[in-house]
C-alpha cells in the first residue's frame, strides 16, 4: 500500500449522535466508499515541551499553530512502522507532513537521541520544529476507534467518524494497550470532514436536515484542558500551601 505524505485541505468537525452517524452512513452510501484502512483503532503520541508550549499556543486560536505527534492504525512493536506527523494550521488551512519510520527510530528521533536517517523536505522541516521547540518530549497517548471514508465522485473528499476517545499521561507508548479516560459522552460521535475546496450538496443537506453545526474540538487540546491544566493547577496550589505552612513555621 502506498501512503500519501503530504496533506493541504480544510478539516470541519461536527459532534453527531450515533442516531445521527448512522443517518450519515446511509446517505454516503450512494457517495462513498471505507477507505484502505477502514475501520482501525488510532493511536497517537502527542509531543510537547516541559511546559506545554505547544498546545497553550494552540488554544489561543493564533493565526498559525502546529502539533508534532507519532501515529500508528495497530498496537505496535519496536519494528513496526508508524507515522510521524508534523500538522501545521494555516488561516484555517491544515497543511501535514509525514514520515514512515520503524517505531524505534521514530521515538529516537522525536526525543532528540538520534537523526531520522531520511533526507528530504519533510524530515527537514520535522529537524527544524525539534529544534526550535528543544525539550519536545512524549506528553499524551490519544486513541479512538475511526471508521474512515473517501468520495467516489469527489475523491479528495474523506469522512471519517471517532468515537471511544481514550485519553492518558502514563504508559506513554505506541506499544501499549489502549487505554484511558474518555474525552466525550458515550453517545458522541465527533465526524470530520476533509475537502480540498467546498462540500458537496449531498451532504450539506444532511447537515442541514439534522441541525449539525460546525464545532471546533482539538482531542489534544481538550485533554489538556481537562486533564492536564488542572492537574498542573493542583500541583501549583499544592506547592504554594507548603511553602506558606513551611515560612509560618
């Protein structure tokens, strides 16, 4: 199977019901087809600095924002191979660059222990975001169950649905099981859609038809807002009631 590598498009997310998703399916059907992967399990590790520049940046919704993360479809072994994804965002343009790696070299690399081996563009630009961030290290394990879809008449048109968004700061390996808090309600399917211009008619209509408006939903930046913000928020109270009993002694 050949991957494609470099990504430019827009990226419109929309949270449905599984009534909803379901809706969807049966309209697609006549539009669409499940892609190569199909149905997969995602894994992903998200990379950040020590202090989380990354995603704190990203949040504040700047003109432009990036993420650096490693992707597998399958649990992985030290000789598998997985993706590493640079996703830049660009005036609501997402622009991704990826590289297929053995997992093992793609954590050496990440984590600044050794070069990629590659030459090229992508590997690169990949260089140069470590090291402008310098102390990018593995921060976030993301998992979700995707079934994945592209346009048999539009083919750069892809939908794809997640559901079981699994979130967690230990165990932070492609290798491991999947496992975590979840991000969304039970009955939640987050749906995006990927188009390199407008969508097509057929589903504007069903968005329409069902009331589905356009959101704006980051996993990881949800995960951080929930999970890892107040965690760090404790920590800081923790650490300053310590030091207050410590002096009034």
């Amino acid at each position: 199977m050949t991957y494609q590598t470099v990504f430019q498009r827009y990226e419109l997310k929309y949270f449905l019901t599984r009534r909803q998703k379901e809706r969807a399916l049966q309209i697609m059907a006549s539009h669409m087809a499940p892609d190569p992967f199909g149905r997969t399990t995602v894994r992903n590790l998200y990379f950040d600095t020590d202090d989380y520049r990354m995603i704190r940046h990203s949040i504040d919704k700047p003109v432009y924002k990036e993420k650096l993360r490693i992707r597998s479809y399958e649990k992985s072994a030290p000789d598998s191979t997985v993706f590493v994804e640079l996703k830049k965002k660009y005036r609501d343009v997402v622009y991704k660059r990826r590289l297929l790696l053995a997992e093992h070299q793609a954590m050496a690399w990440t984590c600044g222990e050794s070069h990629s081996g590659k030459d090229s563009q992508i590997a690169r630009e990949i260089d140069y975001c470590l090291g402008f961030y310098k102390t990018l290290h593995p921060v976030v394990f993301l998992s979700y169950e995707r079934e994945a879809f592209f346009g048999t008449e539009e083919t750069d048109f892809r939908v794809t649905f997640d559901e079981q968004i699994l979130c967690r700061q230990e165990d932070l390996s492609l290798t491991s099981p999947v496992y975590g808090a979840m991000l969304l309600p039970e009955d939640t399917v987050l749906m995006e859609l990927k188009c390199a211009g407008g969508i097509p008619l057929w589903m504007v209509r069903f968005l329409t038809s069902e009331h589905i408006c356009k959101t704006s939903f980051s996993k990881y930046g949800t995960a951080y807002q929930r999970m890892i913000f107040p965690d760090l928020f404790g920590h800081y109270h923790q650490k300053e009631a310590i030091f207050h009993v410590r002096n009034a002694v």
